[in-house]
C-alpha cells in the first residue's frame, strides 16, 4: 500500500480539478472543515438527542450548514433499475407518521411492548484510549452498560427498549447521528444532499446497489479491477449481470484503460450493454494491495464523469493506509521505533488519501464503510454514503430486507463508539490498528524477504522462468502450486479467484496473502512452506 | 385465533392423510418424538460441542438418528430461479475447509485475529424461569457473561472472539444446535433431510425465498391470502411478480378457492404462469387474524401437492395461540385466573396446531420462524427450514447478502436461550407471554364490547348499513373513516393496505387494531374514539 499523496486539508484547493460544467460554480465555498471540537459544539448547540422507538431520521438532522453551500447532486433515474423504482413507502410505516400528533393513541402499528422483552440490560467490556489496555499499568477494561430504560429512568439517550423493538430500515436515530458526523469530519463530500444509511455490512450493501443500478433485462455490466475481490464477484454474476476488468497497476485502476473500454464499446462484440456502473476498492484493494493517489482517484472519477458511469466505492481498509516498507526499518524487528502511534488525529485524518466520495461534485458515488476490518466483522454493521436520491431508494429496498442492522450492534456499538469512546476515541483506536497491521504486515514482508526464491516478487510469480512454460496454462500452473503448498501445509488464495473475466486467459501468476491473522512465528514458517512449494514446482 | 384442533402427539397418527403416492411407505416409523429429557441425552452423548472461528455447521449434526426413518425431501429445481442456480460456493469459504487439515497454517483468508478486537466481553441481565420477575421476592434479573476467550480458558462452547468474528452464512453451529433442536422438539417434519439456517428475520427471509423461486422473466406469480401482510406485498410487487388472492373464511384460505384458482389457471387472462409458490400466514394471519386449523392445514397442503406449489410458511404468531375470547371470563378482568400460565411444556407443546412443516411430507415447505414477536424485534435473527436441496441454495444466497445474522445477535441470544433458559425455560417464556397477551387481547375485545356500535362485528365494519352506500367506493368510505380516527386522535390500519390484488374492488370494510403496545387503559380510549368515528361517518 503507498503512503498519502495528498490530505483532506487539501481536497477544497484541489477541488477544481473535478467540476461541473453544466451549472455556475457554487456559492463562496467558505467552507469550515468540520473538526472534533466542531462536533462537540453543534451537539451542545442541538441539545439532547430526543429518539424514541422507531424514531425518524436522516442526515440532514446532523450536517453541519456548510454542508449546503454546494449544489445538490445529480439524478440517477436512467441508471436506477425498474425494481427499485418500483418500490413505494411502506404503508405501515407512513401511517405511523400520524403518531407524532400529540395525544395519538396507536391501535395500528405492530410494535411490541418492551414490557415482554426479557433482556434488561446489556453491558460490555471494552479496551479504551489512550493505550487500548497495552499498557499494564492500566486497567484493561472499561465497563460499560445500557438498561431497559435509561431514557426514561435516567435522562439517557437510547436504551434497550428502544434498540431491541422495531427500529427504521436506515438504522437507529443514535447511530445515524454518529456515523453522519463521522462521514463529514473525514469524507466532506463535496455536494449539498449527501445522506447515510446504516447497512448490514458492505456485503449486504453491495448485493443492495446491484439491486438498485443494474437489471440484466438491459443487459447492464459492470467494470472493475481486472483482479477483484472474489465475494463481489460472486455477488455481481448470478444476477445476470456481466462483469468486465480494468487493466491495473500498482496504484490500481489504470484511468486509460477505463477510458479505452469505455470509447470503443461494442455492444454486439461485448454480449452487453455499455457499463454504467464501476466498482472499486480504492485502497489496499483485494487482492492485490494496490492504493490509489489521490491524482489516480480523480483520473478516474473524471473518466467516469465522461461517460456518466456510477461508481461503487468499498474501501474497508481505508484507515489501515501503511508507511512503504522499508526493509532496513521494519516495524516487525524486535525494539522498533513506532512513530505512528504517537500521531495526532488532525495529522492521522490529514495524511489519509482522501476518497472518491471526498471528490464527488455529482453525488455519482455510493460509498460502503464497514467496521469489519477495524472493530468487529460480527457487528454486521455499516453504513452507505450517496445522494438524498439514492439513499431514499436505498431505505425503501432495505424495508424490505434487512430492515437495518441488529439492535443488539445497534445499541453495543454505540456505547462503544459514541459513549465511550467518541469519535477522538474511536480515531486513536484506528491509529493504533494501523500500527499494529503495519507490523504484520513488515513481518510478511520479512519472511518473503528471507524465504522466497529471488525470482518471485513477492507473490506475484514470474512464470516465464517456469520449466513447463507454454505446455502447461497459467492456470494449470497456478494449480500445480497451490496443491504443492496444501500438501506442505500452507494454504494461500489463486490469483484465478480473483479474476474479473473468467473467461478471459490468466494475465500472470498470483498468490494473495494476509496478514491479517497469523502470528509473526507462523507467517515466517508458513513463507518457508510457500517458498519451497514454488521452487518444486520451478525446479529451482 | 382459534384453540387448538389437534396436537403434535397426534400428527403422526393423522399424517397418512398427507402422503406421497410416488414412493414405498417409509420405513417402520417407530418414531420415539423428541423430548425435553431426550435432548439432554443426546448433548450429553454428543460430548462438549466444539465449534471454532467460523466453523461449518449443519443441522445433521444435531438432528435424532430418528429424523432419517423417513423419505428424502422431492427436488425443486423446476422452481428454482436462475438466479439461484447460478450460485457457486464462495471460492475463499471452500478454500478454507483445507485448515482442516492438522498443522496447515493460513495466509489466506482475511479473517482478522481477535487480539485487534476492542471488546473483552458481553453481558446481560435476563429475566428467567419460572416467575421471569413477575415475583416481586424474587430477583428480577440474572447476570450472564461471555467473555473474550471463554472456549480457551474456560472450557466454554462459545465466545465473543468467535462470535464477533466472521462466521459462516448459516450461522453459528452454537445457535444452529439450538434451533435444530427447536425445530426437531417442535415441528418435527416428516422427510428425511431437513435443515435449518439462521436468517436475518423473516422479512429478509421472505425476499431472500422470492430470489430462489420467483423470477419474473418467467412470469412468475404468487399466491396469498386475499388479505395478506403488507410488508410480504411490498416486498413481492417490486420484483416483477404478481399476486394473486385465495379466498378466506375464519381459519384463514378456502381450500376450493385454491384449488378453483390454481384448476382455471389461464395464463393469458391473469397475465401470469400458474403460480408455483403459496405464501400463507397460517396463525394469527396478518391483518384477519385468523388461525387454520389441523384440517385446514392438511386440505391446503394437499391442493398444493396437486397442483406442484411451493410453500412459504410464515407464522411469527406461531407460539401466541390464545383460547377463544369468552366474554364473561375476559382474562382483563381484575382478579381474573390465569389458567394457562401454570401449564405443563408438555402440555403447551400437545395444544399447538401442527405446522404445515409438521405435515410436509415432500419437503415443500419452506418455514419462517422468528423471535421479533416473542423475544425481542432487535435480534434481527430467525431462522428457516427445508430441505436440504433448497437450503444449501439459501446459504449460497446469505454468502451473497446477509452473511448469517450479527455476531452480536448469535452471542447474546445463545446466552439467554441456550445457556441460560435452555429449552424448557424459552417454552415456559412462551406460554408467560401467550398469558400477557391474551390479556392483552381480551381487553381490547372487551374495549370493543363496551364502545362500539351494535352494527359493527368487530373491526369488520358494515358497510351495507352506512347511507353513502352505492354513492361512495368502499375505499372513499375506508378513508373517510381512517381521516375522521386520525382526527379523533386514534391510528387503526385501513384493510385496502393488505390487498393482495391492488387492482381488485375491495370486498369489504376493515380495519386493522393490534393489542401489541397499548396499555389497558389505552385501549379502551382508542376503541371509544374509533366508535365514535364510525358512528360519525355511519350518521348513527
């Protein structure tokens, strides 16, 4: 992964570089970035959170006012599929609007009495800032609880009664407060009617966008990473939808070669109608590690703006972006120096690449957060960043499928999120997380330093040296290896997984790896076993 | 709601009734039904359950040796979609399964290591059998906790590091024993290869059941209630396929008017293929109310056999069967004795109306179970039954979207149903709430009694009886009242929003009225207000 090539600071002066043609400039962009102590003021400004069971809301409740000085995004009515825009409000939940009137009595909706929830409390234990129960001296962790009833009985702001009924298909007035706050201070998008939704996990969003954009009656494709994430792929083909790569390089997406697909579509040649929709994971992308530059990001948000084609950015390792390696200073050698962790989070948020959503003038993003790389996968909740029209069409679809995220992560990730950690908290939690995976990472990056044959880089493996090269298929090659290495004891992902095409002939010889989850002490046994399994099979 | 019209205990005896006439009988069905005691015996012979990160699970490993004593499920890939079959197994999960092997160490999944979670453990105070804090010299609350490490050092079955980690699309084996178990102790369906899978709830188990057999490119439709759920409407109109409305009296669908439906089927007239899927809400139907009876289950069950239909069984209500509402003895009384609450498991199990899974010989029900009614709305966790065929399909489904319910969900419900109340405890919950609100309802039934007009049956207003009658549509009169209520400070759903058939004339005039929520006292302000509304537009 590279380091940052630019910062948030910077996004408004670069800003020109990606406009819009068709309407005069926006209003002065004196635009105030949004800041901790920023937050910390409009809340105090707002008063107490009042959301009870099933309470509205929308991003619009907790934007900053700059927010509005820029114009509002761009419609999507030609890209949207005919099932999503056949959805309607859900009759039940339009009726319950009437509940807002003083004195209403409600023999209409079906939301049960928290009286019969069994569950009186939940509580948790959670490591907290500064040093995240590292430090000895500290207590490890922090206990943390929610009741029944604490809006009612102690001036609370949410409460099991509230988190475990029914709740709105977007997520919970308490969480959409935090997540929208959370967007602004580090995403700023750039136009007026930006919104969030809470989702089940990018997985689930993903499933969710392809729902709303493509239709495989209009023969829609999809343009990607010519190597990409195996589960969107999975995801994207039984839908019928047709997928096609983009030729990539160490910063991922190579703009020319979108803009080369995209200017000499054939649609008969092709078997689909021209893509309208991208999907990218922009930052230490599956599986390839590649991150793009902010000048790359826009690059390709410019081709895509020329050929109006929507995009889908999953970034869940945004926060992870790692210093290069650098062999001599590994963060894995015992007694090094970590001077990241020590980084303030006006520097951490500085230094970040900023993302296509940062960059979006025409609200042609939907961008996918996920707390699974960075707090728990078993939340199996996130959140969706698009236009006001995009994520109403969004909420109507999850009303009728995941009606939101658990209450149950609904009420611990707020406590752990909002309550206890707060956003400064939760800042110095990914600071620290990115310390910790750098070293992983250095660790991997030692041991194929130390164990694999000098004519492999790294997992990609130059098969032109290989013996059977031209008898044998890259495929049949990968496999050779593959089985070699199960056989050895390591198991390491096919490059062919990955593949956008599968019909299309192998461009090179991949092994993806993670560091995500080995000790420093199996990640160098098991890049031995690697290495011998390759050079077997290179007879080297 | 109806009392009960036959038993579990009897289901095997009536079952030839519900037979396949393709096959030999089943082998000798000396059937020992599963018991409490006999689920104690088999976890105690099965030894402690060892279930890892993300371990594979399936409802085999947990059902009686028993269950296998009968036929194999039919196949259903003549009703399956092409979406659905288009899915493959995720190529990174089938990787996986080589960490089986001892010693093989991994750099290829991206699960990520529990060390980099915030969260040492999660606790909750529960209610608990037998009084669950209605005894005031009782403690009203039990502790339970799970830690971060409970199966590493404290020989526990589950913990949050697993919990919180990714884990397979069914869901955990922990809670996949657990509702194996319910289902077999329960439901008991007679074929051979049932399964479960958790789900997200029901709502997204319904639409997550219409991507596997529906499709609308081949004009697929569905059949209904004539008045049906609005949500499951909502969530089927937008996909392309049409509903169609079956005939129903007081125990929910008219056998005849199945059968005359499905005997008539012209495709040309109804703009649709014969359905090929029944989606039914068998007790406590949403919006009527109604409950099918033992026969009523098996007539239904037959015509779809006659005619190939698929069924999807909804039945949150399911454990909610009240005792016909007798005035003189309304359990809303003061003082009134609760006769039901001190009843037997045994008991309680014998007097549910079988299932239609109970009878599904053919494995050609697909069952929706969930706790949003009985436990808590914010698990957003259920389950689903069929066969094995059309399981293995939903699973490759949740890969694709849901990725199996939160790990937040899965950990504290395992708390509270497995290891705090265990079986028996969740049936003595049930029969408790069924108690709460059969007292619920007869207060509204005796709201009704006391404030409404004499021409008035219920919620089923007259409409032959109002003096706009033949000047006035049946939906002008429905809104007519619906705004004077909302005037008069009441909420009560209008039936058109449960039409199956949109374009249809309605057939009569209905409102909705839950007695989930409101208090007592409530109640009998909103059933004065709602009287007198009608009166008002009646003019009596």
């Amino acid at each position: 992964m590279a380091t940052t090539n630019g910062g948030t600071v910077e996004v408004a002066a670069a800003l020109p570089a990606v406009t819009r043609q068709d309407n005069p400039p926006p209003k002065q962009l004196a635009v105030e970035p949004l800041t901790l102590a920023g937050i910390a003021a409009r809340r105090a400004k707002a008063g107490k959170l009042v959301a009870g069971t099933a309470a509205y809301s929308d991003s619009d409740m907790f934007k900053s006012p700059q927010a509005y000085n820029h114009l509002k995004a761009r419609r999507w009515d030609h890209h949207l599929s005919p099932e999503v825009l056949a959805r309607h409000p859900c009759a039940l939940k339009k009726a319950a609007l009437n509940l807002k009137k003083p004195g209403m009595l409600s023999l209409g909706g079906g939301l049960p009495s928290a009286d019969n929830f069994p569950i009186e409390s939940l509580s948790m234990q959670v490591q907290h800032p500064p040093s995240f129960g590292k430090n000895s001296t500290e207590v490890s962790g922090y206990d943390t609880t929610m009741g029944k009833h604490d809006i009612r009985d102690k001036d609370g702001v949410y409460d099991v009664s509230v988190a475990l009924n029914y709740g709105q298909a977007n997520g919970s007035a308490q969480m959409m407060r935090w997540v929208t706050e959370h967007t602004e201070l580090v995403f700023r998008p750039p136009y007026a009617d930006w919104r969030c939704a809470l989702s089940i996990g990018s997985t689930g969003a993903l499933d969710s966008a392809l729902r709303m954009f493509c239709d495989r009656n209009r023969r829609d494709s999809i343009l990607t990473e010519e190597y990409s994430f195996a589960t969107a792929l999975e995801t994207i083909a039984p839908l019928g939808i047709k997928v096609f790569g983009v030729r990539i390089d160490e910063q991922g997406l190579l703009p020319e070669s979108l803009d080369e697909i995209l200017s000499n579509w054939d649609e008969n040649t092709r078997g689909a109608r021209k893509p309208t929709v991208l999907y990218t994971v922009p930052s230490g992308q599956n599986p390839t590690g590649a991150t793009m530059s902010l000048q790359r990001r826009k690059d390709v948000y410019n081709v895509c703006s020329k050929h109006d084609v929507y995009i889908f950015e999953d970034e869940p390792y945004y926060y992870l972006q790692m210093p290069p390696y650098d062999k001599a200073n590994s963060a894995a050698q015992p007694g090094a120096v970590d001077v990241y962790s020590n980084q303030s989070t006006e520097n951490f948020l500085r230094n970040l690449i900023p993302t296509l959503l940062s960059i979006d003038v025409d609200g042609r993003v939907l961008r996918m957060d996920s707390f699974s790389k960075v707090v728990v996968p078993g939340s199996r909740m996130g959140w969706v960043t698009a236009s006001e029209q995009v994520i109403e069409r969004y909420i109507r679809l999850q009303e009728c499928c995941s009606q939101g995220p658990a209450g149950f992560s609904q009420a611990l990730m707020y406590k752990l999120l909002d309550e206890t950690w707060g956003h400064e908290g939760y800042l110095r939690w990914l600071i620290r997380l990115r310390s910790e995976y750098t070293q992983r990472r250095d660790a991997l990056l030692d041991a194929c330093e130390k164990h694999l044959p000098k004519d492999v880089l790294w997992l990609r493996v130059d098969h032109t040296r290989h013996p059977h090269v031209g008898e044998k298929t890259l495929l049949e090659l990968e496999e050779e290896i593959f089985d070699s290495c199960i056989e050895s004891g390591v198991l390491a992902c096919r490059g062919s997984w990955f593949c956008a095409e599968r019909d299309v002939e192998l461009t090179g010889l991949f092994f993806r790896t993670t560091f995500a989850a080995a000790t420093q002490a199996d990640m160098d046994v098991a890049i031995q076993r690697f290495g011998q399994a390759v050079r077997a099979s290179f007879k080297i």
